[in-house]
C-alpha cells in the first residue's frame, strides 16, 4: 500500500496554527508574529486556532486541543498545520483524536518536531499519512543553511519529488537566541564545526528504507502502545525496511540509553537498514556520553548507526519525511541524505 502524501501546497492555499502541546506566552507573542508573516509572504493564508495559551505547559485541556486539530486535519480547506513548536505532554492526545475521521479524511500536511513526535509519528504509523519532522514554525524565519530545505519547500512539492540535503557541517554548541529580546532573528549562529559520524564502525554506508522515527523522550512512552507500531508499517508500507531516526532533546545520556533499549526490546527498531540518530547538546553523565549510550542499546541491531545527523533541537535543520523513501550515503568525504515521495 502506498504511504499518502497530502497535495502540494499552492498560493492562497490555507496553514493552520494550533499548539497541540505548549501554547505561546506573551513575552513571545512578536516571534510567532514574524513567523506567521513570513508564510503569508510566501503566499498563503495563516488561520490561527484557540489553543494557542502560553500560561502553563499545555495551551488548552486535551479535549480542546485534540478536537482543534482533528478540525484542522479533517478541514478539506486547510492543507498544512504547523504548531509553533513542541512541549511536554502531547501524549494526553492520542486515545482523544479521531483516527477514523484522519484514517479517511484527504491527507494534510503535519510539521514540527520534539514533543510533535508524540502526534506526527502515530499520524504516519497508523493513517500511511507523510509528515515533516522539521523546523517548526518558530524556527521558520531563520534563513536556511546551504545543503538544506525549509518545511515550506517540502509541503510544495509535487509526488514523486526527490530532494538531497547536504550537512553543512557547522552547528550552534552554545547559548540560544532570546526571542523577547530580537523577536525578527533570522540568522542561525553557528558556531562550531562537525560532521556525521558512524558509532558501530568503519567504513562506508549507502543504505534506502523509508523513513520514520522522531524525539526518544517522547517516543519512548509510546512502546509497547498500538501507535507505535513501525513492524505493521512497515509490512504495509515498507518491505524494503525503514530508515529510523532518533534524536535527544535533553535527557541525560543514562536515561536515553534506557529509553532506546526499551523502544529495541518492544521492536520499535526491527525493520531498521539503518539508524540515524540527531545531534544533540542533551547532557552525558560520568561514566557514559550520548554516543556511548546510542551504542550500547542499539549496537545489538546490527546495522549501520550514524549519529550527528541535523534532525533533532540543534540548530541548523534537517527535515525528515515520515514515509519517504530514504537513501542515506555517508563517507569520510560525503554524507548525504535523499528523499523521495513516493
């Protein structure tokens, strides 16, 4: 069964905004503004919803903010919707939403990513639908790094569309942009060179799957549940097997080596070709580092495992098409990753 990619996005074509986690507090409010008029600069009409509170960590009870989004994704004249960014609990989600209703409705674009992960990844497992783990609409006025794609110019492109991205190789390993403050920033600071780098051995890797995975924080809680199911998946979408990605959004590397063993042991991984794992600044412990600990719970998969990757909460952004056919080459002199939609 093919996976279903939503119609491409065209001019005067309508974006929802929702927070399906954390909303947007006031001191922020001038930075969702600058990133809701730079996608009305590219043409298209922005309909914000009513969850959208920045006062706690959710920005309205759950009831409220999955009825807003299954509206948005079942609305046949929205065709993105795009949060402003994550949070903590989008979990509260899952059994409220009504997969019915998005089993069957026209695909919609999803993007986004950290807790995202929790509705972006079921949305694909269970519905065959594509998302964009990505730069979330925050992040969106920041110009794009060469080698790279924003989620705009995904959502515009047509089925069957391939795309490669290269890494460009630098990222930002200190401080942060204070979005009160310079609420307009649109210049990543990167400040620290890297590239990829293979953790279960040496050699080359040139390896295709489809691709699904997102935040381990978040994912973790899910093993075991019927939405996380990436064997079934990948039976009906994928018998080629997957490209899985994970990424650590900040816990402490013990905590993550616990989570991957969990998501190994409950099968999340077992029709992996690959792994690829994003770069993170999430904290290593005295005895352990991230890398050590993506290797001491994955290593038994036995295959290829290349971490550094641009898709998790260091800047800059790589975005990764849940349900795309991937093919990721990494070398001592080139690394790259193509999708195709398809």
């Amino acid at each position: 069964m093919p996976v279903r990619y939503p119609r491409p996005l065209r001019p005067g074509d309508r974006i929802g905004v929702t927070s399906p986690s954390s909303g947007v507090p006031e001191e922020l409010r001038e930075r969702l503004a600058v990133a809701v008029r730079d996608v009305e600069a590219r043409g298209y009409e922005v309909v914000t919803g009513r969850c959208m509170d920045g006062g706690g960590h959710i920005s309205a009870p759950a009831a409220d903010r999955a009825a807003e989004l299954t509206e948005m994704l079942t609305d046949p004249g929205i065709r993105a919707v795009v949060p402003p960014w994550g949070g903590e609990t989008a979990i509260d989600l899952l059994p409220l939403l009504d997969w019915d209703r998005l089993r069957t409705a026209e695909p919609t674009w999803v993007v986004g990513y950290s807790d995202m992960s929790t509705v972006m990844t079921p949305l694909t497992l269970l519905t065959g639908a594509a998302t964009v783990h990505g730069n979330n609409l925050m992040d969106t006025p920041y110009r794009v790094p060469q080698g790279l794609v924003s989620w705009l110019d995904i959502v515009t492109a047509p089925p069957g569309h391939r795309f490669t991205q290269l890494p460009p190789e630098r990222h930002r390993a200190t401080g942060y942009d204070d979005y009160a403050e310079h609420p307009d920033v649109r210049t990543f600071t990167l400040d620290t060179p890297g590239r990829w780098t293979r953790l279960d051995g040496e050699g080359d890797v040139d390896v295709e799957g489809r691709l699904i995975g997102g935040c381990t924080e978040m994912l973790s809680n899910l093993t075991g549940t019927p939405y996380l199911d990436t064997s079934s998946f990948a039976r009906t979408h994928a018998p080629e097997g997957l490209l899985v990605y994970v990424e650590a959004g900040g816990h402490d590397a013990l905590t993550i080596c616990r989570n991957l063993h969990g998501m190994r042991l409950a099968g999340f991984f077992d029709t992996a070709n690959a792994v690829l794992v994003g770069r993170t600044s999430a904290p290593d412990t005295s005895s352990l580092t991230q890398h050590q600990a993506v290797l001491d719970a994955l290593g038994p998969l036995n295959v290829p495992i290349v971490a550094d990757v641009e898709c998790g909460h260091v800047p800059p952004y790589l975005p990764l098409v849940n349900g795309a056919r991937g093919r990721v080459v990494h070398t001592s002199t080139r690394s790259e990753l193509t999708q195709t939609l398809d």
